[in-house]
C-alpha cells in the first residue's frame, strides 16, 4: 500500500463493532463500581486528561490500522489515543471477566483500566480491537483508579513491540501518550506514596478475551451466555474451524492449548518472565498480554520471578511458566465443562498442550544449539548438562547463545577449549565463579558439543546464521527499559524511540548498538525498576 492510500483523518477509519453487537451488553450506563451479571461488558467512557502529550508511536501497527505518518504526528492523534476524543463510529466499553489470581479464585475483575474504542476494519480486511490502558476507572475498577503511569506504560509499549518482532504472539501496541495528570504509587506497597506521570497505551490486538471471560460466565452459571460468548469466539476468531457444534468446540479447545503452548515455547526460548499468569492474563488467542511485572532473564536462573508481588511463593518464575499454562488451560477446562458435558475431548486439549509444548521445545533447542533434528538419545543429556553448567556460574542466557553461535568445529587444534571458553567468557556475570572444575566441566561439555555437530555435518557459518535467527542479540533488557523510563521521566523520549527502533531486527548485528546488547550493568542488579518490580502500575 503506498502512503497515498492511508488514512489522514482518523475519523475516517472503518469501525465495525461485533462485540458489542453481538453479545450483551450490561444495561446500566452509570460509572460505578458494581458486579455485573449476565452481561459481557459495560459501556463506558474515558475519563478527560488535561494535557496530553505523545511520547511514542509503533510505525508498524500505525500501518496494520492504515494510519499516515502525518496522522501519527498530529494533535488529534495524540487526543484520541489519550481518551479525550472519539473518533466516529466508536463505542467504548469495558469487558467483564474474572480469574484465578496467584492459585485463588478472584470472582469478578474484569477491564479496571482498559477501556476498548471498537473493532476497526482495516483495508485488508483484518479486524483489529484498539484498547486504550489507563483511561480511568470503569464499572470493574473495584478500590483503584483506573490509571496507569508512565514507567508501566512505556514498559508495555516497548515490550509488545519487541515480542512481536521476536516473532513472539503478542498483542500490540499503537501509542504511549502522557496525560498531563499525577497518579499516586506506592510502588513496592511499603508506605512510600508518590505522584507519577499518568500515561495511557492504546493496545492493539484482533481481541482481546481472556479465560477469565469465560470463566466468570461460568462461576455464575450463566450457562447459555457462556455457550453464545464460545461461539461468538469461535465465529470471529477462529472461523477456520466453522460454525460452533460439539466436535468445533473440541478442535477450538485443542486449538487454545496448543497456541498456548507454542506462544510460551517461545517464552522460554527468548527469556521472557511474564510475572502475572493470572487467568484473567491469559489470552484466547494465545497471545502474550498484560505486560506488568514481567522481567528478562539476564543470567539464566529457573527460579527467577521480577514480581516482588510473588517473591515468597515464586508461583510465576521463569522455570515454572510451561506448568503454570497447563494449570491456567485445566482452569478454563473447568469453565468450559458444562459445554462439552464430557471430560474426554478437555483432557485431549490438555494432553496437546504437553505434547506441543515437549515438541517446540525440542525443536527450539535445535534451533539455540544450530543441529540439523533432535535426537533424544544424545540431545536429552546434552541440553540437560548445559542448562546445568547456565545455573552453575551466573551466565547471561543470551549473550551465551549468541556467543555459542561463534564456536568452531571446522578446525581440530592443540588449545580449542581454551579459544572457546574465552569465546563465551564475557557472558559471565561473577568470573570468580569460573573455578577450575567449572572450566573442566565446561570444556567437557563443548567437546561433546562439537562432536555432536560433527554428526550433523553442517558448515559453520551455515549453522551459526541458523543459531542467530532464534537466538536474539537484543532484548529489552530490564536496565534498558528502566534508562528509557528515567529519561522519559525527565521529559527526554528519544531514548523510547531508540530502543523501539533498536529492538526492530532483534536478531540482526546492528553496528554501533553493541551497549544495548551488554549484559546488566553492576548497578542494576538489585534496583528497583530493573530487577525487582511490583503490580503497582
Ligand atoms: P493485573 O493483574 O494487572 O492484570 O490486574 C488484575 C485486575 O486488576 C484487572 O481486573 C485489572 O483491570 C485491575 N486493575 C489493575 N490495576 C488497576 C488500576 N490501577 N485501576 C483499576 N483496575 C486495575
Ligand atoms: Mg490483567
């Protein structure tokens, strides 16, 4: 599509709002707290900000919605995406949904400060819901205020953006644009209040249902209006599966765990933490959302969650996500149960889950290791030891990886071990920790490595270009985003801007960006922001 072709007025984009449509719809309109039975969502207006203010937008999802780059630049972009302004044709409402929050049954939760603007059609025929977080309190904002600040929202914009050009399922994000108003956080809950910059993210994604919609119908027993809100899904969002019947509620189920297995595949691979897998944070589309508390994994460590919120129980660290997936899906199992009024084709989506996780992450592993298939016989041992000897000494998981990719097997020669160890050397956080049997080991560990490559018989350079492609050199690392954030705190959002241009080609070697792919600095290591957050945001 050329540019003449894109949109310059943003009350020209085409609205076609099914959601609100099709299903129903809380009858009462006021904008007070409340529990909201027998509907899906509630109609609800954004809140009015005094000085908006555009800190950044994503060119690509600007282009998913045909948006000109002049539109993008302009006043009224920037007042929309910030709630003061409707654009013909939407119709904002918040969404009803509930959830199991940390292990518990949470009840009702539903869109506390997320306000959708409508579902916009764009010229490829695509359906694309825009989301605004942070517009204000809505029906289901229970004691908070509907409002987000600048820190969480930068932290979303930025990392929506990454995990989709790590070709992570992600939903999107359009615009961050700064209200003008104060939110007050007490940022670790420990009696230390401040005001912050309030800020709003317009999020972009072909929908947005969580298992918690689902959930919630059915904890209430609406049983005909958990059936309607199944077949609306299946109908919109996985039409490819045809019209809703018992044997289309069973391939969708199958369908939801296996995207949900493939989309924390993915996780693993590329060191990400989300931090909060409540269901309520668990899409239908298996699409990575609600980016709060979510951190990546700078030395590699299974046990490591950024949530100060779940420092105790550690229920949502990185080794634990692919358990906690299976446990979300057993959930929505549950919620789907009088539906299908059999176990059996549940326990099949389940099953799926475990094989089509198992499956991508052996496929993964080939990709991070550069071997041509898995063998299980020789791979098992050989993937085990090295994520051992990655917890053994605090060793960056991705520059390891990428460092990885240098080895050599082409050549046989007296000191290959030594060359190679000091290959992977700057990966290291502690080289104290590089004792004389870590080294041992190490070398060990290569030499298999090498021999297992030989087998393989890829050249080098073939192999390494097929490591680099699944192996990022740049990740929004956690110190990354808290220097943007610091930066946009002080009124400068170049920083914002970089770091989304930077993390465009996450795979490719950009000259001059180095800095941005070295591990943490020792400053980060326990400040706030960049190792330890909170679900205050
Ligand atoms: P989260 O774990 O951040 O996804 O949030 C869980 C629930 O709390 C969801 O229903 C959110 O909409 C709601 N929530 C979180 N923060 C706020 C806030 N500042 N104001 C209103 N609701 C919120
Ligand atoms: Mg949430």
């Amino acid at each position: 599509m050329n540019s003449r072709t894109l949109l310059t007025r943003l009350d020209d984009l085409v609205f076609d709002n099914r959601f609100i449509r099709e299903l129903p719809g809380d009858p009462e309109t006021a904008n007070y707290r409340r529990q909201v039975a027998g509907a899906c969502y509630s109609r609800v207006l954004p809140t009015q900000v005094s000085a908006p203010q555009l800190v950044a937008y994503s060119k690509e999802v600007a282009e998913l919605l045909d948006l000109s780059p002049e539109l993008c630049a302009s006043d009224d972009f920037f007042q929309v995406f910030a709630g003061n302004r409707l654009v013909q044709g939407m119709e904002p409402y918040a969404m009803c949904y509930g959830g199991h929050q940390f292990g518990y049954w949470a009840g009702q939760l539903g869109d506390g400060r997320a306000i959708n603007l409508g579902e916009v059609a764009n010229r490829r025929g695509e359906r694309w819901t825009l989301q605004l977080k942070g517009a204000g309190a809505t029906p289901y904002s229970r004691n908070a205020d509907g409002l987000a600040v600048l820190r969480s929202s930068i932290r979303e914009f930025l990392c929506s953006e990454a995990m989709h050009h790590l070709g992570v399922p992600t939903t999107r994000a359009l615009s961050v644009v700064l209200t003008g108003e104060a939110v007050i956080r007490d940022m670790f809950y420990n009696g230390n209040p401040r005001a912050e910059p309030g800020a709003v993210v317009c999020r972009v994604a072909p929908s947005f249902t969580r298992f918690g919609n689902f959930q919630i119908l059915a904890a209430r027993g609406e049983i005909d209006l958990l059936r309607r809100f199944v077949d609306y899904t299946i109908r919109i969002d996985f039409p490819h599966l045809g019209e809703p019947s018992p044997a289309v509620y069973a391939d969708w189920f199958l369908e939801v765990c296996r995207r949900t297995a493939g989309m924390i595949v993915h996780w693993q691979r590329v060191g990400f933490v989300h931090g909060v897998m409540n269901t309520d944070n668990m899409s239908i589309l298996g699409l990575t959302i609600d980016y709060g508390p979510y951190g990546w994994l700078e030395n590699y460590d299974p046990h490591w969650t950024p949530n100060t919120t779940d420092a105790e129980e550690r229920r949502y660290r990185f080794g634990q996500q692919p358990q906690i997936g299976y446990w979300n899906l057993g959930q929505l199992a549950n919620a789907l149960y009088p539906l299908f009024g059999e176990a059996e084709p549940l326990q099949a989506g389940l099953k799926a889950y475990a094989e089509t996780f198992d499956q991508g992450w052996q496929q993964t592993m080939v990709g991070k290791l550069g071997l041509v298939a898995y063998r299980p016989e020789t791979d098992d041992d050989l993937v085990a030891e090295l994520f051992a000897l990655l917890q053994r000494a605090e060793t960056d998981m991705t520059l390891f990886f990428r460092r990885l990719a240098g080895l050599t097997i082409a050549t046989e020669h007296e000191g290959w071990e030594t060359e190679m160890t000091a290959l992977l050397q700057d990966s290291y956080y502690l080289p104290e920790q590089l004792t004389p049997e870590y080294r041992e080991r190490l070398s060990h560990w290569l030499r298999h490595y090498r021999e297992r490559l030989r087998r393989d018989g890829l050249a080098d350079a073939e192999r390494r270009s097929r490591m680099n492609a699944v192996n990022p050199k740049y990740v929004l690392r956690n110190y990354l985003a808290q220097l943007a954030i610091d930066k946009a705190e002080q009124g400068d959002f170049a920083m914002v801007d970089e770091l989304l241009d930077l993390l465009r080609r996450p795979y490719d070697e950009q000259p001059g960006k180095d800095h941005c792919a070295a591990k943490r600095p020792d400053w980060a290591r326990s400040r706030p922001g960049c190792s330890m957050l909170s679900c205050s945001s």
